[in-house]
C-alpha cells in the first residue's frame, strides 16, 4: 500500500512537470514573441529598418525572428520586383540567400562608402558609409558591368552615391554603389573566378556579409561599359564581389562643367 502511495505522488509529479515545461514552450512564442505579432507590429511601421534592428538587438530569440522573417518582409516590402527576381528559378532554395536576408536588407539601405584605399583605388579621405532612405537597383546598370562572357548572369546594381566630402582635386567625387547576383553559386561569374583560379583579396571583406571577395580589376573582369554606365574615366574604379554575391565598389566621378550644365538643360 505505502509502495502504491509513492508510485501516485511519483506519476503526480511528473505529469506537473511536464505541465509546466509544456506551458514555459508555448509562452515563449506567445505575446510579442509570436511572429505573427511581430509582422503586423512591422508592417504597421512599413517595414522601418531601422526599428528591426533595434529589436535585432534586444535578445537572441528576436535577433532570429528577424533574421529569418522580419528582414525577408522587409526586403520583399520595399523593393518586391527586385526580391521576387533574386528568388526565382530555383535560385533561393528554401528561401534562403546567400549571406542571410539580413545582408540584402544592408544592402538596400547602406551606403559603404569607401574606408580605405585599396590596389587599384587611390583615396586621399575616407568616405564614412552611412544609411540611405532610397535608392535605385537596376538589371540594366548590373548587366554594364559584366564582361561579355558573363551575359547571361542577373546583376542588380545601384546608382552611385556621391560623396564629395572625398573629391579628389575638385575635380571628381567619390562614387559608391553596390549590387547583388542572383544565384552567384551557379553564376558564369563565379566560374570563371573558379576557373582562372582568381585569388580572393587579403585586405578586403564584404560590408554586407563579412565574406571575402575577388577583385573584379585584378580578375580582369571590369568591361568599358562599367565606366561609362558610372559617368567615370576608364581606369578610375574598382569593384568587387564576396562568396556571397554581394557586389560593392568605388569610382571616381567626372564632375559636368558649366557648358555641360547648359548643354542638359537646353
């Protein structure tokens, strides 16, 4: 009988234990914690990068949340055509991008500027980066700078941000833009980097994604058609591409003389 009483208090014990590790799992996706709160809370904001990652930051569980949900919404929100195409034709199995939707929506709304000089980029200042509230990606601006046997692959890239903070002589402002490929695992780009046996930079890392990255200038990938697409003199840019996809680079930008000025307006 006494043998009986402990085997009830020992099944009563274990069925309130597994009652409350049951009730501490479901409370930790309830409330503000529920990812379907947190897409609406987000999409009343309009998607505000800059309240994603404030909440990116506030524990481990809410930096996953958005990693995996908040900055995809995010991206597709703000710019959906060009999201759409980064994802289609099997060229984001599961979803999932290289370098994290996290490293996309940088790129959107991040400026990298230029930090330091680099191999074939001479820089007298440094051009902080800094957040952009909009900015322009094109297929067209991507394919200008892909080398003729690289056609076939998606490029998206920005117009050029100016800093002329960092002009050189008065003359030129510095230029930054950036891009993503789509797919750059199956890319012909990457092949011929693969192929050539390009040798990734020691002293540069993607401001996106943290990954490293092939000088398109010292790969001998950078077409005539970059520099006339950027309003730059041939010779006078550099770019480069991470593991990734993630496309950034610097160039400087002929300034219009006045006469070019009147000349445009007429």
């Amino acid at each position: 009988m006494e043998r009986s009483r402990k085997n009830r208090h020992r099944d009563a014990c274990s069925t309130a234990d597994a009652s409350d590790s049951g009730d501490s799992g479901s409370d930790a996706n309830t409330g503000i914690l529920d990812e379907r709160v947190l897409m609406l809370v987000f999409r009343s904001m309009d998607w505000d990068p800059h309240v994603i990652c404030v909440a990116a930051c506030v524990s481990r569980r809410l930096r996953a949340v958005a990693g995996r949900v908040l900055f995809r919404e995010l991206c597709f929100a703000r710019a959906p055509r060009m999201a759409a195409a980064l994802t289609s034709a099997g060229a984001a199995p599961g979803g999932r991008l290289g370098g994290g939707w996290q490293a996309l929506a940088k790129l959107l709304f991040f400026c990298c500027g230029c930090a330091a000089p680099t191999r074939f980029f001479t820089l007298d200042r440094p051009a902080p980066g800094h957040f952009v509230a909009a900015s322009r990606f094109s297929k067209t601006s991507g394919r200008s700078f892909l080398p003729r046997r690289c056609w076939g692959d998606l490029l998206f890239v920005s117009d050029p941000c100016e800093h002329r903070e960092s002009s050189r002589g008065g003359d030129e402002d510095l230029g930054a833009y950036r891009g993503v490929f789509r797919g750059f695992m199956q890319s012909r780009t990457r092949a011929w980097l693969i192929g050539k046996q390009a040798e990734l930079e020691a002293a540069v890392r993607c401001p996106y994604c943290g990954a490293r990255v092939w000088s398109m200038t010292a790969a001998g990938l950078v077409p005539r058609s970059a520099s006339r697409r950027l309003g730059s003199h041939q010779g006078s840019l550099e770019y480069f591409v991470c593991v990734n996809g993630h496309l950034h680079g610097h160039c400087w930008l002929a300034q219009l003389s006045t006469d070019d000025d009147d000349e445009e307006e007429d």
